[in-house]
C-alpha cells in the first residue's frame, strides 16, 4: 500500500523544459540552459496514443485510473491509496477532473485547476471517512507542439526521442531523496522497504509540479504508475518503447503495441502492484 507523508512546505513551480537532440543518456534532464528547438519542430504535430491499466497479480482490485484522450490532447495516469476503495475513489476523481479541461485552455493554468477541485474534494472524502485518502498523478496537455507536465508523487513522465530515454519527472518520495543524496542507486530504490511512501499526492498533502517540453516529429511520451517503473528499469522501458516504433516493430510499431509489451514484462516479472501504462507518439502532419 502507498503512504503519503508531506515533507517542508508545499509548493508548485513551472519550469521550461528543452531536450537537445544530441544529448545522450537515460534518467537524467539536460541543463536548463540547453537551446530550446527551433518553431518549425513545434508546428504541424499530431498526438495519437494509447493506455492500459490493470490490478497485477497480486491486489484485488485496481486502484489506478487513466485517461486517455481520442483528441490527442489530454493524458494522465493517477494512482489512488487508502485502500477500501477509497483509492480507486482518489484516482477516479482526479480523472474525473482532468477529463474536464477544455480545448480552449492554457495548459497549465487548466492542469492546476482541476487538480486543486480533485484535491479538495478528495480532502472532504477523507475527512467524512476518517481516513487519510489520495492519488499521485502524472497528467500532460499537448498543444501547438508543446506538452505541458504536472505530477504528484511517484508517477512518472518520459520521454523517447533519437533512441534515448529520458526521465522528464522527478518523483516526490522518500527514495527519490535518498537517490539525490547519493544514500542509494536507482537501481536500490526499486526494492527498498520505504519505495511506497511518497511525499506529495492529490488530497494527501502536496501541491504538483509542472514543467513544459517542446515536442519533435518522431518523440514518443511514456506516463505510468509506479507499478511499471518498480518492475521494470528505465533501460527496460527503453528497450520496449524503442522495439515497438512504427516500421520497426513485427507487432506493428503502434502505442498500443509498446504498451501491451511494457504490461506483459511487468506481469512476467510478478506486477505486485496496480500498473498503468500510456504511450503517446507525436508525428508531423
């Protein structure tokens, strides 16, 4: 079960993301001074994706949700906690929410809004059950060739682009502080003991952070559950979004390819949680 324990005072920031083509690397962001790309790679993109979500073999239930937007614009994954399907309440509010942003919205503005309605009404659910009940969340909004990011807990945001992963989110967690001390290794805080206990989560305690990714014809976005990302490590995700890109793929080179492949190696390898996966291509039209 994850646990939500705030951590120092609660804050959102939005920062500008910019991915050089040339960097390489898995996990790690590139300097924020690195050149944002050029407008020509932020006009005539379309977004197409698609998502899975299921309990694992272990839980009884499923207590993620997701959304996935046939328009190409809205994304999100959210995983609910407090058990007793209160977390599949959690999760499904914040959904709920997200699913409401119009087309005619800024993107963050629009992201921080519905998330703050999910927050208090989840807040009020909690409180009327005497529990402490919520969700962590990864959403992103694309629009004009950029794609905006906000997320709470240990939901996460990747990026494939020229065959690299990159990490677009970095988790609000114990371990993650850990990791940023140096106290532990990526690889160690997939299996250690406090791996569930996250510090920021819709209706728990934390505001969610943004950031802003300009986008390039051939960029593939993975949003998922920490169901995925505490089977699989990043070099695996790499593997399965990278062998499942269009011509190069047997199964066809779709999103819903990559994300059968992401769920059937984390089913294989013992899925003790809830897991949720969407892949979301961007090509120029």
């Amino acid at each position: 079960m994850k646990i939500c324990v705030p951590v120092g005072p609660f804050y959102a920031r939005m920062k500008a993301l910019s991915i050089d083509p040339s960097w390489s690397g898995i996990g790690a962001l590139p300097a924020k001074d690195h050149p944002v790309n050029g407008a020509a790679a932020r006009r005539g993109l379309r977004a197409s994706g698609a998502g899975l979500t299921h309990r694992g073999q272990v839980r009884a239930r499923n207590e993620d949700a997701i959304l996935v937007d046939p328009s190409g614009r809205v994304w999100a994954v959210a995983d609910g906690m407090g058990g007793h399907a209160l977390g599949a309440y959690a999760s499904e509010r914040v959904i709920g929410a997200l699913d409401t942003i119009r087309d005619d919205e800024e993107a963050a503005p629009a992201l921080a809004l519905r998330l703050a309605r999910a927050d208090a009404d989840i807040v009020a659910r909690g409180r009327a059950e005497g529990a402490t009940i919520g969700a962590t969340v990864v959403a992103a909004v694309i629009r004009g060739g950029q794609a905006t990011l906000a997320w709470a807990g240990d939901a996460r945001a990747y990026l494939l682009r020229a065959g690299r992963l990159v990490r677009l989110t970095r988790d609000h967690s114990v371990v993650q502080e850990l990791v940023d001390a140096g106290r532990l290794s990526e690889d160690e805080a997939r299996i250690h003991p406090q791996a569930n206990i996250v510090t920021r989560a819709v209706g728990a305690g934390g505001i969610p952070e943004f950031t802003a990714l300009a986008l390039a014809d051939g960029d593939r976005l993975l949003l998922c559950s920490d169901g995925l990302t505490h089977v699989l490590p990043d070099a695996a995700l790499a593997e399965a979004l990278g062998a499942t890109l269009s011509g190069t793929a047997p199964e066809g080179g779709t999103p819903a390819a990559a994300c059968a492949r992401l769920l059937r190696q984390t089913l294989a390898n013992g899925a003790p949680d809830n897991v949720s996966v969407i892949v979301v291509d961007i090509e120029a039209v």
